[in-house]
C-alpha cells in the first residue's frame, strides 16, 4: 500500500499531497518525484499545496522519520509554493511541521486548517 497519494488540480493550481503513513526517505524522493512530473514544467513556483497528514496515526513521530527530513533539505530549493496549507494536524503534529517548514524556509506562507476547503479560501486571498 502506498504511504501518501499525489494529485494536481490544474484550475487551481493546488498540489494535493495526502500522508497515510509514517513518511521514508524513499517516499521523498518518490513524492518529489511524482510533484515534479504533474506541475507544469515541473516548477512548484506558482502553485499552492495541501497537505493532508488527518490520516496519520499517533503523535508527530509517527509523520516522518529522521532521514527523511533530512532528504526533505535537500529539496528545499526545488519546492518553493506560494502557500502551504496544512489540513488534519493535531497539536503536536503542528509543532513538528513548524519546525519542519522552518527548515525548509516556507514557514511564513504556511497555515494549519481543519479542512481542505478552508485552504482554498485562504489560497484565492492572494
């Protein structure tokens, strides 16, 4: 079973990612992957993303391991979104992302929210 599903609305231009289990290394480079090859020329700028991490069980340990955040660094230049929008995060989870955006230097253009629709609201705020 796959870890996480990709899809790209391109009316909107909104990049879906939804975690359903603990994040690898591997799973990076395959979501990496998979962003590069559905947006347009395979640039994230200019494009918003909703990540959906609701089905994730437990506390923040169990969203993504050690050596997957530091295979996210690597990418932080090729994943630049207008905004990120966070959707199903329970309070702890939050504090991980935060520190996690803040690694990646997206911290600023990234929200929490309870549902995808609430995302989108804030998207067209733009």
């Amino acid at each position: 079973m796959a870890r996480f599903k990709i899809n790209f609305e391109e009316t909107d231009k909104v990049l879906y990612v939804e975690v359903l289990e603990k994040i690898t290394a591997e799973d990076v480079h395959a979501i990496v992957a998979e962003v590069t090859r559905l947006l347009p020329e395979g640039k994230t700028s200019g494009s918003y993303i909703i990540g959906d991490i609701s089905a994730v069980e437990g506390d923040a340990r169990g969203l993504i391991d050690k050596e997957a955040r530091q295979v996210f660094r690597t990418y932080t230049e090729r994943l630049r979104f207008i905004k990120t929008a966070i959707v199903g995060a329970n309070p702890v989870m939050r504090m991980v992302a935060k520190v996690a955006l803040a690694v990646m230097g997206d911290g600023t253009s990234a929200r929490f929210f309870k549902t995808a629709e609430d995302a989108l609201e804030w998207f067209k705020e733009t």
